[in-house]
C-alpha cells in the first residue's frame, strides 16, 4: 500500500470500525504530511479495498489522476484537500455524488462545465483561479457548484440551487456586467480575492434574474462604485429574500444634501446587510428601503436615531442592526415597534421598557454573532438603565377572542414572540400573524381545539416572566366575588373575573363609603385592597362594590366575620335583580324583583287613567313583567275585559259606576290590589257650599269664580279694601300694632312660620309612613328634623334656598337611599309665575314663596305597599293681642270629600283665616292618577294625610293654602269701630311632591302695608308641639 516502501509516520488515518464485523464503515480521512516530505502518490489500486466506506477525504496527499476519473468501489463522497500531482481537469470525472477539490497546482488551468459529471450534486474547486468554460452540458443533478474563476461565461443551461464564486485579481469585469444575468441560482454568493484592487460597477443587479415564487439570497464581497447615474437602485420588485454587502468600499452610496445615503432599495420582509460601508445617518430610514432586517454596522453612521419612528410602509416585523458606528442622542419609545441593535455606539438616556423589560431572553431575526440576548443589542453605550437584573412593571398582556380557534394578543411591553405564547398549557400558535410588531399579534390554534365553551383562558408568556395569566373570553363579564374577608385595614377578595393583573382593566373597590387601594399581587381570582381608614361596621351589612372594567358587582358583607363565603342562589340573578349577602347566603332584591334569586318582576299598579260614570276605557300602568297571559282585572268586583296589555301597561272597558274603587290585578299566582286607586269621573262636579251664593260654579273643575268683593275656596270671605288703620288716617303707611309679615325658615326642623299680627301660622311635614294594602304603618319616618341647608344649587336661580335630609335605613343595592329635598322660592316676576299641574295652570303672583321638597328613591318593603305622607298645619297666639280681635281657635274639615275635584280645610284664629286646597290627583311616575286625602284635627292644628299609590320614581301632589284677615279684624282697637275699614291678607301656600315632590307656595298680599321676607338659617325652635298630639 502507498507503494512498495511506505512510510507510515508521513499519514495518519480518521476512521469508525463495526463492532461487528471489524471492518471500516461510514467515513474515512487519511491525513498526509503537510510538509510534503513524503514521496509517495496514492493511485486507485491503493484504496480499492475500501469497500464498506461511504466517504473518503484525502488530505495534503500527491494523487495518481486516475482517483479523479474512476470512481472507488461505493464511495458517493470524495475529498481531495490541499493535493498536488494532477495539472489539469481535461475530461469528464468520476460519477461520484459529491465532490471537493483543494489544489494550488490547477492555477490558470481550463475548467469546461461538461467536466462535472451528470450525477454529482455538488462540486467544488478551491485554491485555484480557473480559466472557467462554458460548453452547454446539461447537468440535472447539480445543485450547489462552487469555483474560483477569471471571467464569468453565460451559464443559463444550468440551474444549481446554490452558486458560489471567487473572483481572481485579474477578474474580467465587463463578463460579470454581460453575464451577471443568467446565474439562476438561489443563493448567490460573489467574493472578491484578498489581494484584488478591482473596483465593480453595482448597477448589474438591476439585471438580477428573478424565479417565479422563488426567493434569491445574495451576498457580495466586492468593492463596488456608486450607481452610474447618481440615483438609488430599486430593487423592491425583485424577488430577494436577502442581500448583504461586505467591506464595499467608501464609493459604495449615494450622496444628497451632502449626506451619503443607502444606495439599494429594497422591497418588503427582505434583509439587507452592509458591513463596513459608508452611510452618513440612519434618517430617513426609507433609504433602507422596506426590509424585514436591516444591518448597517461599521459603517461610520453618526447622528440621532429618528426621533418618530413609525412603521408607516405597511411592514409589521422589522429589525435594526446599527452596531458599531458613532450613533448619538437617546432611543424613542416610537422605536418598539422594531427590533433594534445599537451596540457600541454613543447613545445616552433610558432604554425603552418593551427592551429592557427582554434583557436576558433572546433576540429573533438576529444574524449579529455578538448578539445572543437583548442585552447584548444596547452594550457599549452610556444608557442608564443597562442592568441584566432589570426589574419589569410595565409587561402588560390583553387579549381579545378573534373567532373560536384564534386570539388577538396585544399590550404593553408584550415583546418580540407572538409565536412563543402558550395556551391552556398544551397550545402553541399554529398560525402566527404579526398586526403591529412588538404590540399586537394573532395566534392561530389547531382547529382540533376550540374556545367556543370556555369563559375563561390560561395563557403562559414564556418572556419575560415565564407566569401564568387568565383572561375572560366571555365579553362584558361581570366579577363574581365568593368570599371576603376585612382585616386590619386589609380587604381579601376571592372569586373569578377580576382584573388579571393590576392595571389589565380598570378596576375600583370600596366598602360602604371606603374606597380602597388595589394591590400588585392581586389577579384574576383574588383582590388584595387596603384602606387608609378603618371601616366602621353598618348596624346592619356593610355594601361592598367591586367595579372592573365597566361591569359591577355588589355583595352585601358583615365586616366583624371572617365567614363571608355563603353564596346565593344563581347569584341573584344579576346585579340589576339583587345583591348577595355573602354572610347569610340570601339576597337582597332590588326594586322591582323578588323570590328567593331575585328572578321574579314584581307585579303593581303605579297609576291610572278612569272611566267616566258611563263606562267605557280604563287604562292602568304599572310593572307586569313579560309573561302577558293569563291576566284579569277587577274594579270594585267587576271584571274589566282586557283589551291590551304589555309589560307597563294594560287597557280593559270599565263597567258604568261612580264613587272611589279598588283594583285587584291578578295574573296566574299573582295578585295585586290597588286599595281606593280608581275614582270615577263625575259629568258635573259641585262646587263647595255652592260658593256660599256668592259666586259662580264651574260644573267642570269643581272650582267656584268669585263674585267682586269675595273671596276664599267658597266664596265666603269679604274682601276689605281698607287700609286697616281702623278709622285713623294718619296711619295709612304703618302697620301699628301688627308690625307687618314675617316669614321664618327653621333650616332644622323644614318648617315654614307665617307670623302676622302677634298670630304664628306653621306649614311643616310631619312624618312619611309606608302602609300595607291594609293601612298598617311597615315603617314610618320623622320629618321634623335633619335637614341639611344649602343656599342654591343654581345660580340661574338665586332666589331658591335648599334644604335636604337622608332616609336613614331606606336603601336598595340599586340606591343610594331615599333622599328629601325642601326648595324654597321666592316670586319676584312681576306679574306672578305660571305654573301647571296635572293639565291644570295656576298662577303664582309676585312677592310670594313656593316650597318644592321632592322624596325620591324610596324602597319598599313590599310590592304591594304605598305611601302616606303626612302635612300638619297649626296656628299659635305669641304675645297678648288687641282684645278686639282674641278669638278662639276653630277648625272646619267638612269639605274634605274624596268625591269633588278638590279637598279643603279651614283653621280659624283672631280674626285670621288659614285655609287649604288639595287636588285629588298625582303625577304617579309622570302620569295623572287619583289618589284620597284624610284629616283629623286637635284644638289648635289639622294633619293631613296624603294617601299616594306604588310611586316607583316619581310622585307629585299639589295642594294648595292661604291665610287671609278676616272681616272682623281690627288694625286698632278702639270705640269707633264703625269707622274702621276692613282689609285683609292672603297667604297662598301650593305644595307638588317630586319624587314624592312637595310644593309650598306662600303669597303674601299685603294692601298699603309693609311685608318682609327672611331666610333665618339658625332660627329660634318652634314651639315645642304636646308629645301627645300626634
């Protein structure tokens, strides 16, 4: 072997022997002496008992050319490195798959194509500068050919999927401009001799072949000159994967404004590289063309970063390599829609979180050997914030369900990996699309799985915490809170639904008037949340509500327990049915529900439009839910057929009758009875005392029209037009012993004093009561005490003064509980103010006072009860009076009659005159519907009692008062009183209820005599009432 006297300390041998048969199999290297002392040549004859070997290398041997030419036994792979002996390639080699050839001795030599033989997929020589040929074989097997050449021939017969060429120092350059077109090669790769001054025209890529839906990769390292006419090449149209340049030379660009620019365009997802070039600045970054990559490293780039970088060219996923130049100023946070690589620059500031938040994980895209992790992108700068330990607070994942196998991921800082994102622990994307890089991703999940029956979904971010988050696929979905527990300032919270971390959704606490701070380690199951203040216990259950994103959700709790973990039947209902006491595990129905989960719509009658005596349409509103079966109404025991009904409102034909009602509506197990609701209206409606003869009835309205000269609801007062001197003209513009009209507002108690002549009248609201369809009190609520005053809430209107007072245990969790408002107004138009209710105007003359007080929001302990509200009206003597004029106290209540349009009373004291009128009818939730009146009286006062129905928003009533001085009243008293004049002064008080809303209108009328109006913020008390009155 290796001739008659071989010298084995010249070689060694590379092998692999099977255990088997101890033969060599697989590949064999024989290394020769590099030194070549050796004299020996390897023919053919010497390797021929390789048969069991599938690839030889032969390396810094002499070779007989016969190895070239006959192929060894079933050798497919031949390497012959760093060889000599053979001159030349002069015909067709042996059919081996694979072939190497590393020799200096082929320098100069002929290399015609139609040499590789048709089976050998690869072939290369080396070492060698060819004289390179073209002589059209056809060479179907060859796909990746590598030479070393003097001139570039037309090679377009053939097509390997990778071609590589070095050119020699003598390279003729006009081939490579002539031929440049025909290389049909995938990946191209053009390199330029160590000790060549050649310089290459770049404008022969314009020619570059372009393959149908084949993309080229293509790497040069030539120098090269500018473009021939000074403008940039566009190649956006060729189909380029990537390009790259290496140590180009200082010509290679474009020059503008005296900034040298990129001098390629490229079109979109291409990477493009230069190494060692000439660019003056990265702005515009449009002179990188469109590229997915972009490399300009060493490449003495200066100036700032675009200060606004905006991914405006429609390519969503794009990295910068700007490493190793002399970049300066600071990295926009604009810029994380990228990847960026700014090593060894001059750069200053922070480094943007959606990097820093990356620095020990991995860069994609990268083809930078320096750059392994994120980290590594932004060393050798002055930034701040450089620290591998960097601590992350603004990882902000969301998602929104884009169909029932794929999500829409996005966030902040949410990083570079939309396809690392694990789901339900077993799921990666299958389908990957990038909306906005580094923001915004789809993930596709194999069809086999599906989200179509979750509410809620796990999804790891591998980056840059490598935890679990949950999100709720179900839109709009409300917190569900199972337990709480508040302890030492501390609120825990457990349920599902929360925010999935601090700041995914808004997401706001309290507990009863406390609000609470929400801490970090909260999650989509749990909620941390800690107080300032210490909370103090309700007597009964403190409202804790808990609001994320929008959606609300209330549970009643007992803050002294740490057992607050009772749930509620189907959770009752929702938030608009009920709130769950988490103590007891029942509900707390909101208005207008009932049942055990709050599942039941409440059945009433709010208000009700009659017939008249003759029968005929009845119409009644209310809440029916939406089951409209089996519905039946009685009017005083008849039935009344049904003609329409809906969820608000029902139609029947009434029977012929008269009087005052009661409705009983019933609908499978429901009843609901409406005690006295319906009156039937009267054709003609008499006037009270048939206006005492003195005047004239409207049949109509039940209202009398005074003759001249009288007055008062029935015509039974004289007018007196004397300037109530008594006979002594010198006192025509004093009050003398009457001293005026006060009026004093006791912002305590919400009383109205009317003081005249040593005479104190009181106009106040004594209690509201909530009665069962049997008229027993339920609950019942002092009004004499707890306003509180407020001056205007409206400087439009000045004149208003406002007094409010809370409810106290009237809440539903739907409510902040019922709320009285007492306005007060003083008239000062001129001409008096226009007011209407129910269809009816009235007006309200100058100088007088209205008094609105509105009681909204109130909760019923039942469906099937009303309110009362009760008015007291009373007269008190002050100081001792003229004598003339002391009379005893009387009260008329004989023409309250539920049955005439309007209801009166009438107190009566030292010739003073207190009468009021009330209109049998309420604005129940904005409609008109009747409703009765009762009085009952003491020695010196009436209470009146207002019976209003199921008001569920609004109730509004409006009776009305006066006082007036009678025809026996004297100024002075003195004998001669036949030259006394008579006069008198008339107080109208009018009173609507808003919400149940309460107006009080007080006119003064004071002929030839001075009046005053006063607000006393802290006025006197009244005079204590007996405790056994009412």
């Amino acid at each position: 072997m290796f001739g008659e006297n071989p010298s084995p300390e010249y070689f060694c041998v590379v092998y692999y022997c099977s255990p088997i048969t101890g033969s060599i199999i697989g590949s064999f290297k024989l290394f020769g002496d590099p030194n070549n002392r050796s004299s020996e040549v390897i023919t053919h004859s010497d390797l021929k008992n390789f048969t069991n070997i599938s690839s030889m290398e032969l390396i810094n041997f002499k070779i007989d050319e016969e190895l070239l030419y006959v192929k060894l036994n079933n050798i497919e792979n031949i390497g012959l490195v760093f060889i000599n002996g053979v001159k030349e390639i002069n015909r067709t080699l042996a059919d081996y798959k694979e072939i190497l050839i590393d020799s200096s001795d082929l320098e100069n030599s002929t290399f015609k194509l139609s040499y590789i033989n048709t089976i050998t997929t690869k072939f290369q020589i080396k070492s060698s500068f060819l004289n390179f040929e073209n002589d059209l074989p056809v060479l179907p097997s060859l796909t990746n050919l590598l030479l070393e050449i003097k001139s570039l021939p037309n090679i377009s017969q053939i097509n390997p999927y990778q071609i590589t060429f070095k050119f020699s120092p003598d390279f003729d350059i006009q081939s490579l401009k002539l031929n440049y077109q025909t290389l049909k090669s995938q990946i191209i790769t053009i390199l330029d001799s160590n000790n060549s001054n050649l310089i290459y025209p770049c404008d022969f890529i314009k020619d570059q072949y372009n393959k149908q839906n084949e993309k080229n990769i293509i790497s040069f390292g030539l120098k090269f000159l500018p473009p021939i006419d000074g403008h940039i090449i566009d190649l956006s149209n060729k189909n380029i994967e990537s390009i790259s340049y290496t140590n180009p030379g200082n010509d290679f660009n474009v020059v503008k404004n005296s900034k040298s620019i990129f001098p390629i365009l490229v079109g979109y997802y291409v990477k493009v590289a230069l190494l060692k070039g000439n660019i003056s600045q990265t702005t515009p970054l449009s002179q990188f063309g469109r590229g997915e990559s972009i490399s300009v490293i060493d490449s003495k780039i200066s100036g700032d970063l675009d200060p606004n970088y905006r991914p405006t060219d429609g390519l969503v996923r794009r990295l910068y390599d700007f490493s190793n130049n002399l970049i300066t100023g600071t990295i926009d946070p604009s810029w994380c829609n990228a990847q960026l690589i700014i090593r060894n620059n001059k750069m200053i500031g922070e480094i943007p979180t959606c990097y820093s938040c990356y620095f020990n994980y991995p860069m994609q895209l990268v083809d930078n050997k320096d750059v392994i992790i994120f980290y590594n992108a932004f060393e050798g700068n002055n930034f701040t914030n450089l620290e591998q330990n960097f601590k992350c607070t603004t990882f902000a994942p969301q998602i929104d369900k884009d169909s029932d196998t794929s999500l829409i991921i996005y966030g902040t800082d949410i990083g570079f990996y939309g396809d690392k994102f694990l789901i339900q622990e077993i799921l990666l994307c299958t389908t990957y699309q990038v909306i906005e890089f580094g923001k915004k991703y789809k993930c596709g999940i194999h069809p086999s799985f599906t989200f179509k029956d979750l509410n809620y979904i796990k999804i790891n971010f591998k980056f840059p915490f490598d935890k679990d988050y949950y999100f709720p696929l179900v839109n709009n979905s409300v917190p569900m809170i199972t337990s709480a527990t508040y302890l030492n300032n501390v609120l825990y919270l457990n349920g599902s639904y929360f925010s999935s971390y601090l700041g995914h959704v808004p997401q706001t606490i309290s507990l009863s008037t406390f609000t609470f701070e929400i801490l970090n380690s909260s999650d989509f199951f749990s909620i941390q949340a800690l107080s300032t203040f210490k909370v103090v216990a309700n007597p009964g259950f403190n409202l804790l509500t808990l609001t994320t994103n929008s959606m609300v959700s209330r549970v009643f709790i007992n803050i002294t327990s740490l057992t607050n973990n009772k749930l509620c039947k189907n959770n009752c209902t929702d938030d608009d049915h009920g709130v769950c006491n988490l103590y007891l595990g029942t509900c707390v129905c909101n208005n207008n529900f009932e049942g055990d989960d709050c599942s039941i719509p409440q059945f009433y009658i709010t208000s009700v439009q009659s017939s008249t005596i003759n029968g005929g349409e009845a119409i009644f509103f209310g809440l029916y839910g939406d089951d409209l079966s089996n519905i039946s109404l009685t009017i005083g025991g008849i039935d009344c057929p049904i003609t329409f009904n809906s969820s608000d409102t029902i139609k029947c034909i009434a029977q012929p009758g008269n009087g005052i009602k009661t409705v009983v509506l019933k609908q499978n197990n429901k009843i609901f009875t409406g005690v006295d609701i319906y009156k039937y209206i009267e054709l003609s409606i008499p006037c009270p005392n048939k206006c005492s003869n003195n005047g004239y009835c409207n049949s109509t309205t039940g209202i009398c029209k005074c003759n001249n000269g009288f007055t008062l609801y029935d015509c039974s007062a004289l007018i007196n037009i004397d300037n109530g001197s008594g006979g002594n003209n010198n006192n025509n513009n004093n009050n003398n012993n009457n001293g005026g009209t006060n009026t004093t507002i006791d912002t305590g108690t919400g009383s109205t004093n009317i003081t005249n002549s040593q005479t104190n009248f009181q106009i106040y609201l004594k209690s509201l009561i909530e009665v069962d369809i049997n008229n027993n009190e339920v609950k019942s609520y002092s009004l004499l005490k707890n306003w509180i005053f407020n001056k205007t809430e409206n400087e439009i209107e000045p004149n208003k003064y406002i007094l409010k007072q809370q409810l106290v245990n009237n809440t539903s969790p739907n409510s902040n509980g019922c709320i009285i408002t007492s306005t007060i107004e003083e008239i000062k138009d001129k001409n008096g103010k226009e007011f209407t209710f129910a269809g009816t105007s009235f007006i309200v003359s100058s100088g007088s006072i209205k008094f609105t007080i509105s009681i909204a929001n109130y909760t019923y302990q039942s469906n099937l009860n009303t309110l009362k509200l009760e008015l007291i009206s009373s007269v008190d003597k002050i100081d001792k009076i003229n004598n003339c004029n002391s009379k005893d106290t009387e009260i008329d209540t004989t023409n309250v009659n539920d049955l005439s349009t309007f209801n009166y009373i009438k107190i009566s004291k030292n010739n003073k005159i207190f009468s009021g009128r009330f209109i049998n009818k309420v604005l129940s939730d904005g409609r008109s519907t009747f409703f009765t009146t009762n009085a009952r009286n003491d020695s010196n006062s009436i209470i009146v009692s207002l019976n209003l129905p199921h008001c569920i928003n609004e109730c509004l009533i409006d009776p009305d008062f006066s006082v007036l001085i009678s025809n026996d009243f004297k100024s002075e008293c003195h004998d001669d009183d036949d030259s006394s004049r008579k006069w008198f002064l008339p107080v109208v008080v009018v009173v609507p209820v808003v919400g149940v809303a309460f107006i009080i209108i007080i006119m003064f009328i004071i002929y030839k005599k001075s009046t005053t109006f006063k607000i006393i913020l802290h006025a006197t008390k009244l005079k204590k009432l007996n405790a056994n009155k009412y």
